[in-house]
C-alpha cells in the first residue's frame, strides 16, 4: 500500500484547478443506460471511483471510451443489457445502486447487489425501493441482490413523499421516472447541485424535468432519450478541501473554477472562522484575515447546509483554534473516526455519539496516522499541513476514490508531501 508523507510548517501559495465533481459524474454515468444514443462527458475527475463505474456500466452492456487523459467519457448503450450488476463489482463503491433505477426504467428488470463504499454508516437502500415499489416495481431482496421487475414491464409515475432528503434516492428515483409512463412527482428532494446537474443532463437528452434545486421535482415521463453532451459540474467537496489548505496553514491560494454558489454554508462558518473568501475572475480566492483562528459550531446538513463531506477536513481546521468548537453531524453515523487519528497529532477532541467537542491547541504534531475513509484521510493531510514535524498517512487508497492528484496540487502551492510506497 502506498502512504502520503507530508513535512508540516509554511505558507501555501498559488493556484488549485478544481475537478468535475466526483459524486456528480458518478450519477451521471448510469444515464447512459437510459437511452440507445451515446452520452459524452467532459469535465470528468480522474478518480478510481470513475473507473470502478465505468467497470460497472461495461458489465451490463455499455460502451466506454476515456480520452483527453480520463477528462472525457464518451459512453454509448445501444446493445443489448445485462440487467444483473455483480457483487464482485458493486461492494467497490455505493454510487453503483444508481444503475437499479436506469435499468428498471429501460428494460423493466434489473438484479443490482447491495452496494459497498466507505464506513461511515448503514445508509439503507429502502427508500430507494421504496420509492420504486411506489412506481409499479416489485422487489425482493435474496442472497444480497436486489431483484426488481416493473409490472407490466414499465414503470409507471407516482407521488413520492422521502422521509428525508436522500441524495441518491433522489437520483435514483429521477433517473427511473424520465421513461416512467405518466408523471412522478418527489417531494423532500434533495436539493444538491448534483442534483442539478443531473436533471440538466436528463433535459439534454429529452427528459421532461421541473423544480431541480427546490424540495419538489416533477417528472413527466417520455417514450425514449436521446444523447447529449454535457460538462459534469466542479466539485464543492474537492473545492472546500482545498479551500482549507491556506486558512489551515496560511498563504493565499486561488481555486480555479470554484463558486461561492457551491459552497454558501461552509464559507459561512470560515468567515467566523477569520478566514476570507473572494470572488476571481477565474475562481475563489482564500486567505487568513490574520494570525489565528477562531473557534466555531458546525451542524451539518443537507444542502445549502453545511456538508457532511467537509465535516472531517473543517474538523482538523478547528483543532488549532482559539477555543473550543463543537462539530454535530446529522447525516451519518460514524462519521468521527478521524478524530482518534487526529489525537494521536496532538489534538484535544471528545466524541459523544453524533458530537464533537474540539478544544483548540497551539500547534499539532507530526505522528503515523491511517486513514480510515475517503473524507478522513485528505483531513489528516490538511492537519499534516499545520504541524510541527513529519506525518505519515497510511491506507490512502480511500484518498484515491475521491481526490484526483492530491500532492501534484498540494505541491503546486509550496506544501512539502510525497507519496511513497511502503
């Protein structure tokens, strides 16, 4: 396995390129199942996540080509379909249950396993077939697939009330209603930019898709889709991490292609922090408003709340603080488990079930520290920025589903960090 090194202590300094956001490409890759014309993304991160997907969608039938170094993937589907997506296959990554929807949609059957993914909660598959159960579809779970077939061989639209905003249900559930017979309305729907993203993909090839970005979507669904191209919009994820870089460490760095629109919330709490954040004519520019950073609450939320992928990486800003910060997260359960990797640098956290006490220490120290999922091992390099000493971030694997060319960016700002094999 390999592991990250990084030399703590300096200002970073320069320019960051932002890439196409992972869990945006990820949804937007299973819409080529949806139509017998080719669908070509530009913009696309160069992740392993990508490849596990593109993996993925070959098995069931479709055709993949990645050019200009992986930032373009021009897919087509017009063949036949496999409707069984394998357990070897999906274990790799939770964005794999986003094919059950395209393939219920398309061909009326569809056999997906349970998906996998990182360890940060149970985060159930019912409201996604529940949701679907509501659109015709009978499904039963055996042997760890989920068996599901459309009466009548179609789907057919329905009201959906979520009983919470699930992103993926969401998405699922959109997918599956552009060929539905009839209209499909969902209500609690996520309202992430992904979101966005995806029904403005879907528009493109012909889907009939209103209130994106709001907390009810309507879908009126259609006979068939054509193809498109589309540009998977920048990652908020990818932009706030590196966003943290220079108010963690100092400096002033440039995050081409980010917007304040992406990221309102968490520049919300980094100006209370004292960090500032401003407008380019190519990006967002951040700096430290002076020497010190001030403690602050973080709940986190569905969006235009405060992410819960950010929580890890804020969490290692606030553990030089001047105070004491109080991290709630209410999305998922487990999602501490960097804060016993960042006590072994120094840090003073309590963890009580969903809450993180943070008290604020002068300076972290460098130690051998693993990563534990893909959010928490780039939190440990950002605190690996700020401290005294050499820290070693073993298991980086996860770093690599999420985070294209982490030390070449790092590096192109002035941070001391090399991977290195163990």
């Amino acid at each position: 396995m390999d592991s990250i090194v990084v030399q703590g202590g300096g200002p970073l300094n320069g320019q960051i390129p932002i890439a196409g956001a992972k869990n945006a490409c990820l949804t937007l890759m299973p819409a080529t199942l949806l139509s017998e014309e080719p669908l070509t993304l530009t913009n696309a991160p160069r992740l392993s996540d990508i490849k596990t997907m593109t993996e993925l969608l070959q098995s069931l039938g479709a055709e993949i080509t990645s050019m200009q170094e992986g930032q373009v993937q021009a897919m087509s589907c017009h063949g036949t379909i496999n409707t069984r997506a394998e357990y070897d296959i999906v274990r790799k990554m939770r964005a794999s249950n986003l094919v059950l929807g395209p393939l219920l949609a398309r061909e009326g059957v569809a056999e997906v396993s349970l998906p996998g993914g990182c360890a940060i909660g149970a985060r159930p598959m019912d409201i996604h077939t529940d949701g679907l159960t509501l659109m015709g579809a009978d499904i039963e779970l055996r042997d760890g697939y989920l068996h599901a077939k459309a009466a009548g061989g179609r789907l057919k639209g329905a009201v959906i009330d979520f009983p919470f905003a699930s992103v993926g249900a969401t998405e699922n559930i959109m997918m599956a209603a552009t060929l539905a017979k009839g209209t499909t309305v969902i209500n609690n729907a996520a309202r992430e930019p992904e979101i966005v993203d995806l029904a403005d993909c879907l528009r493109k090839m012909g889907a009939q898709i209103e209130g994106d970005g709001t907390s009810s979507i309507t879908i009126q669904g259609v006979d068939s889709l054509n193809g498109a191209t589309h540009p998977v919009v920048t990652d908020r994820i990818e932009l706030g991490t590196y966003m943290l870089a220079p108010a963690i460490c100092g400096g002033e760095v440039e995050l081409l292609g980010g917007k304040l629109s992406l990221v309102g919330a968490f520049c919300e709490k980094l100006d209370a922090a004292g960090i500032d954040v401003t407008e380019t004519d190519k990006g967002l520019m951040v700096k430290r408003r002076g020497d010190e950073i001030k403690a602050v609450d973080v709940t986190t939320e569905p969006f235009p709340g405060f992410p819960t992928d950010l929580q890890a990486q804020m969490m290692a800003l606030l553990c030089t603080a001047n105070g004491t910060s109080v991290l709630e997260e209410k999305i998922f359960e487990n999602r501490f488990m960097h804060a016993p990797e960042l006590i072994r640098m120094g840090a003073e956290i309590d963890v009580s079930g969903g809450t993180a006490t943070v008290t604020g220490v002068k300076k972290l120290k460098g130690a051998p520290v693993m990563a534990t999922d893909l959010r928490a091992s780039v939190s440990l390099i950002l605190a690996g920025l700020a401290a005294e000493g050499e820290t070693k971030v073993s298991r980086v694997y996860h770093l690599d589903r999420g985070y294209e060319h982490v030390v070449r960016k790092l590096e192109g700002v002035g941070a001391k960090i090399e991977r290195v094999k163990d």
